[in-house]
C-alpha cells in the first residue's frame, strides 16, 4: 500500500517477486520515481491519479502481466524504458499533456497493437517503439518535432505510417525491419536523416 500523502512513489518502494497484482497509487503522488515497480512481474493493473505529472526510468519495465496503461493528461514526462518488456501491453492511452516520449519507453511490448501520439509529444526517443512486433498502427501528432534513432525498428506488422508536416529530423535506423511497411508518407518539413 502506498501511502495517502506521499508526494513521490521513490525508487525501489516495491521488492516485487510474485504477489503484487494491482497499485492504486494516492492523489497526493506527483512523481513515479526510477525503478518504482520494476519487474512487478504479477502485477496486472495500476491507477495514475492526474496529480503525477512525472514516470520516472524503468518505473514499469518487465512488468510483464500488466495489460494496459492509461496515462493522464498531467503527465509530461515518460523516462527512458518506463515500460520496457511490458509484454503483454496491449493498450496505452497516452495524455495530452505528455510532451516526451523517452528512450526505449516501451521496447519490445511485443502485443502492443496501436498507439496515437498526441499533439503534445515533440520527441520520441531512441528505440521508443523498438521491437513492438504486433504494432499495426501508429499515430503521430502534429506536434512531434523529432523521431530518434531505431525509433519503430522491428515492429513487423506496421503496414503505412504518415509523418506529419512539422518534423523536422528522422534519425537513423527509424524503420529498419519494418518488413510489413507499404507506404510512408515523410513531409518537406524535415530536414535530416
């Protein structure tokens, strides 16, 4: 149980093994710290009041039981491998105040379908998506300035993709293994690979 009044779930709160099935986490939280629920391996459901505005690094990594995330609009930072061999993800809901998507955030969420990046988002990190191999369908907001390196690479069963006008760098690797991907569409606007 986390208590009411914290102001931050810190690194490491929970030593999971086997038992946690489900984290309400209190109003009184504004910050997911690093490492939170790492390896939460049995846990299938967590609630993120709208008071978080922070998710620290590796807060859910290899939390491979859990389902799906909603992610409030207070929320502006997702840390690098946040959700990490979360493998049986099959839905996030991304708020619309996240602007940063970090490194790695959700590699290798192997039964993550879809995704919608809101207008908010301005950078997806290196290897954001990276090994998502049931990813059909991505989309990207208008927003979203940069895509970093290895971004999308592996995910096997992205089809089309349209980049938005406002992009302005793709980096490098960003599709490589996509063998599914028929149709892309990349705008005037950016201006490197």
């Amino acid at each position: 149980t986390i208590t009411a009044g914290s102001k931050t779930v810190t690194s490491n709160i929970v030593i999971c093994e086997s038992t946690l099935e489900e984290v309400v986490i209190p109003d009184s939280v504004t910050s997911i710290g690093d490492d939170a629920f790492y390896y939460c391996k049995s846990l299938t459901n967590v609630t993120i009041p709208d008071s978080v505005t922070e998710i620290g690094r590796f807060a859910f990594s290899y939390c491979t039981s859990l389902t799906s995330v909603t992610i409030p609009d207070s929320v502006t930072d997702i840390g690098y491998y946040a959700f990490n061999g979360c493998t049986r993800l099959t839905s996030i809901t991304l708020g619309k105040g996240v602007t940063t998507i970090g490194s790695d955030a959700f590699k290798g969420c192997t039964n993550l379908t879809s995704v919608t990046i809101p207008d908010s988002v301005t950078d997806i990190g290196d290897d954001a998506f990276n090994g998502c191999t049931s990813l059909t369908s991505i989309t990207l907001g208008k927003g979203v300035t940069t895509i970093g390196s290895d971004a999308f690479n592996g995910c096997t069963s992205l089809t089309n993709i349209k980049i938005p006008e406002g992009i302005t760098r793709i980096d490098d690797f960003v599709f490589l293994g996509c063998t599914s991907l028929t149709s892309i569409t990349i705008p005037d606007s950016v201006t490197g690979f």
